[in-house]
C-alpha cells in the first residue's frame, strides 16, 4: 500500500482544474496583453532598424558624391565614426 504522505501527481492533481482556475485569474489576460506588447515592441524595432538602415544608405550615397563627413554627419545624424566605415 502507498505511504499516503505522497502526492500521486496522476491521481491527485486535477491539471484540467488547475488550468480553469488559472484561466479564471488572468492566465488568458496576461497572454493577450503579452502578445500584444510583444507585436508593438517588434514593430518599433523593425521601424527603428529600418530608419537607421536608411541613414546608412544615405550616407553611403552622400560619400559616393564627395560630401564631406562633417556635412554627412550633420545632415544624417550618424557619428563620424560610423560614417567613415563606409
């Protein structure tokens, strides 16, 4: 026979239980709201790459027709350091 001081977790955990409750409680909330931060974080980051990769063409096309890095720099808000890479 089964010492009964220990939990059979087959028998003695009701998962599905378990999980109405937590549905219950804002387990089902707290997913939606993290999906959607989650979408907003990704798009500003997508936006935010997105415009830095355009300085950087930009920038690139500015060296190709002789503007000098100060100037380049001053117009695409990139540091001078960045700008000489190119």
């Amino acid at each position: 026979m089964a010492d009964s001081r220990y939990l059979n977790p087959y028998t003695d955990f009701d998962i599905t239980n378990a999980m109405n409750d937590a549905e219950m409680k804002g387990f089902g909330k707290g997913k939606e709201i993290g999906l959607e931060e989650g979408i907003a974080q990704g798009i500003a980051e997508g936006i935010a790459e997105g415009a830095q990769s355009e300085k950087l063409d930009t920038a690139k096309r500015m060296r190709t027709k002789g503007f000098d890095v100060q100037t380049i720099a001053d117009l695409t808000q990139l540091p001078i350091s960045e700008i000489e890479k190119l």
